[in-house]
C-alpha cells in the first residue's frame, strides 16, 4: 500500500467507534476510571446498555407517562439548569409553578382558587408526605389547645402504595390500614368509622388504588365523618390520594364529588407525571387554603438571592417537568385530557372484553369506576396449565411487562395481573396484545408447567 494511503486507513479506522481503542477494552463499572475518555465513546457505552432495558411503552405495569410529544422534549432540552428552588434566579419559572397551583386549584373546586396554597414535588409520594404531615401538624395543635396528650396519632387508609407506609414510619404515626376482605377490596364508610377516635388525624381515601385501580367512596365517607362528627364531636379532616384519579375524574367524570367541594377534604395530592401527562419527576399538593397548613411546616431561605418560602421534603430539583406540565395544561386544555384520556378508557374495556372472552380469567376490574386500566386473575377450578406469575414471565418474551402479583393483607391468597392503559396504547397495540396473550395460552395448554413455579405453589390453579 503506498504511503500517502496509510493515514487515510488509519482516519477511516479511527472513524469508526466500536474499531477505537476505548471501546476495544471493557470498560470498569464500580470505580471510576483513571483515564477520561472520548465524549462519543462513553455515550455510546452508556447507550449501548441502556439498550438491554425493556420498552417503555409496552411497559403496562407502570402508572407513569412513557409517551411525551416532541415539543415537551425540546422544553426539558431548554429546562436542564434551572432549579425549581431557585425561584429568584429564574422568576419565570417559578410563575409557571405559581399558575399550575393556580390551574389545579380551580380544577379541584378550592373555596378560594385564586389565592391558592399548593407546590409542585418531585412526585405524588412527596406530595402525600407533605399532605400527611400537615394533618399531623393541625391535629397536634389542636390536641395541645385542649391539653391532651400528643404521642399516639393515627392515620386511616385503605389498602395503600408504599409510600403511606412510609410516611407512617417516618412521622412516627400508626397507620390503621383497612384490609381487604372477601370481595371488598378498597375502603368503605363503614370500615373507616370503625378505627376512629380523637387521635386520628385524618382519613386517606384513593382515587385510584393501585392494586385493583378503583376509586375508593370519597363522598361516602365524607358522609360518614359528618355523621361521627353529629354523634361524637369527632371532627376528623380528609386528605384525598389522587395520584392518578386526580387527572382523570375533573375531565371524566366531572360529576363525581371526591375534591375541594367537600368541606372536609383539606388537601389532595396528584402525579403530573402520570395521567398529568407530563415526563417523570413532578407531583402536586394543593391543600384546601392557607389556614390548614401550620406555619412551622413553611421555612424561609435567603440565601439564593432573595426571601423565599419553601415547603418540601427535597431541595434542589429540575424545572422542566413542572415546564412541561405548564405545557400540557396550554396545550391540551380541558378538551384536550378528556379525549386522551377517554381513549385510554375506551382501550381498558375493550381489552377487558376481549381478555375474558379467552374463557379462563375472571376479570377484576373492567376499566368502570376507576382509572383506564383492567385487573383479571385466574378463574377458580380452572387448570390452564400455568400461574398468573408464568403468565407474565411468558408474555415478556414479546416484550410486553404486565404485573402479577398477591393482594396485601388478608386476601394473600388472590394472585391479580394488571394493565395500565395510557396516553400512547393504540387499539391496534391493545390487539397485537390480546393475540399475545392468547398465544402464551396455548403454548402453557400445550406445555403446561410441571417442574417450575406451579409445583411450588400449594394452590397451583386456584388464584380467585
């Protein structure tokens, strides 16, 4: 080869990334290397990766948006140094906080929605965290003025994510969680007025439970708390989980009395990040005026270049998902949710309908009376041949991750699969899934599982 050729070998060879010598070796993973490396290259590596997670968008275990329109991608883009916290240094973004409270605040009927009192959070645990130690704050100051001991509060719920638990562990509060039982499996007026007394510092009910994604009788215990109120003096205030139903019921079902119209609902926390259709990483909490959160929870910064309130669990955080909500709100408008989300609901039932023509699960929930979503277990006395958990491990193989899993306290026994349908799940995808499905079926009907999970379960077919 002639000399002057060489070095255009060598740039045609240097060209190419995975033929570089930083690619050539393994890079270290649990220490940082000593030698930097080309920009192009640990992308490319990270990358690379990243490519052995699953699809998001077939991911229908989570209840979180995978699916954002371009424009909310160049708004992150545009958004990736400012700091919510900072609200002197970036003004306009803090505006765009101040008239999302604003927005949600007349979206869930507050009494006084233009002087509302609310924040965004990293997301609705945060925001449940906050709702919570403000109903332990208020009871607190109410049990001192009458000179009653403080040490014993409790918290009524029913059956709750994770992060009720965790704030019942953290704020040293007993969580009187409902259990299901039988063929009730939320909160009822009923089993709630059963574990109150004056130490309770509020009633939690869901708007959206994660394991079957009903919508617990928030007006119903509203009621019940009216009559305890008549009865006792008991003046026990509600704060409503709306983590998902918080964006679906104001657009949906407009009718349905769950929000601030009920005098005792004293504050209600949502995810902008799930049907708020806004990219992980922002909740909200709204609470129903300033007088429902004590003044000792608000701290005052001066150090970011002006005096600034601030309550929250977390400090520092990014700008953009509270940007992109903005955007959505612009964007989409009253209008705009309801059709998403109606074809989300649209999707849930017919899936539903075409999951139990298949002959042998019972379906749960239908996609009615709660979020756009559909929970199924296995019929009882039915032998297909597999487990919900062999179900789901099966159906990954085409990509698609549905949950299965055992209910909370005393209903262990049953074993549920759910889907969540979101912004993004066309009909035709809801078909290829269903055919999926169908053909994991008939592949158990043909190779039932005798040597793996349902030989290490006492109740192999028998899950409902």
């Amino acid at each position: 080869m002639p000399l002057h050729e060489k070095s255009t070998v060598l740039d045609s060879i240097l060209d190419d990334i995975y033929s570089s010598k930083d690619l050539f070796i393994v890079m270290p993973k649990y220490k940082i290397p000593n030698k930097e490396q080309l920009a192009i290259h640990a992308y490319q590596v990270v990358h690379d990766e990243l490519m052995l997670d699953g699809n998001s968008r077939q991911n229908l275990a989570t209840f979180c948006q995978t699916w954002v329109e371009d424009e909310v991608h160049k708004l992150m883009d545009e958004c990736i140094d400012k700091n919510m916290i900072d609200k002197d240094e970036y003004p306009q973004t803090a505006g765009i906080e101040s008239r999302c409270v604003h927005m949600l605040a007349d979206l869930w009927h507050a009494p006084d929605a233009d002087n509302p009192m609310g924040c965004s959070t990293t997301g609705s645990s945060e925001a449940a965290m906050l709702g919570g130690m403000a109903l332990k704050w208020a009871w607190r100051e109410k049990m001192k003025q009458q000179g009653k001991p403080t040490d014993k509060p409790n918290l009524i719920c029913g059956p709750v994510q994770v992060c009720w638990h965790k704030f019942a562990r953290y704020w040293d509060v007993e969580l009187r969680e409902i259990p299901m039982e039988g063929d009730r499996l939320i909160m009822t007026p009923e089993e709630v007025i059963k574990r109150c007394d004056e130490n309770t510092i509020g009633v939690v009910p869901t708007l959206g439970v994660t394991f079957t994604c009903q919508y617990e009788p928030v007006k119903a215990v509203h009621k019940a708390l009216d009559r305890l109120q008549q009865e006792t003096g008991l003046d026990i205030p509600i704060h409503v989980d709306g983590a998902s139903g918080g964006f679906l019921a104001p657009f949906c079902d407009p009718d349905l009395e769950w929000d601030f119209r009920l005098p005792r609902v004293k504050s209600i926390n949502a995810s902008g990040h799930k049907f708020g259709l806004s990219p992980l990483g922002v909740g909200w909490v709204i609470w129903r005026d300033a007088t429902v959160l004590h003044k000792d929870l608000i701290f005052n910064v001066n150090y970011l270049g002006g005096n600034m309130p601030t309550f929250a669990l977390n400090f520092s955080r990014p700008g953009g998902q509270v940007v992109a909500q903005y955007y959505n709100f612009l964007r989409l408008g009253r209008e705009g949710y309801r059709k998403i989300h109606q074809a989300c609901y649209n999707s849930a039932r017919y899936l539903a309908k075409k999951i139990d023509k298949i002959g042998i699960f019972k379906i749960i929930y239908d996609g009615y009376g709660g979020i756009p979503a559909l929970s199924w277990s296995l019929k009882k006395d039915v032998n297909p041949g597999f487990n919900l958990y062999d179900l789901s491990d099966r159906i990954r193989s085409r990509g698609w991750q549905i949950a299965a899993y055992a209910m909370p306290a005393n209903r262990e026994d049953l074993v549920i699969m759910r889907i969540l349908v979101r912004h993004g799940f066309s009909r035709d995808l809801a078909d290829l899934l269903v055919n999926d499905i169908q053909h994991c079926v008939d592949f158990f009907e043909k190779r039932p599982v005798v040597n793996g999970s349902n030989a290490d379960e006492s109740s192999n077919f028998n899950h409902g």
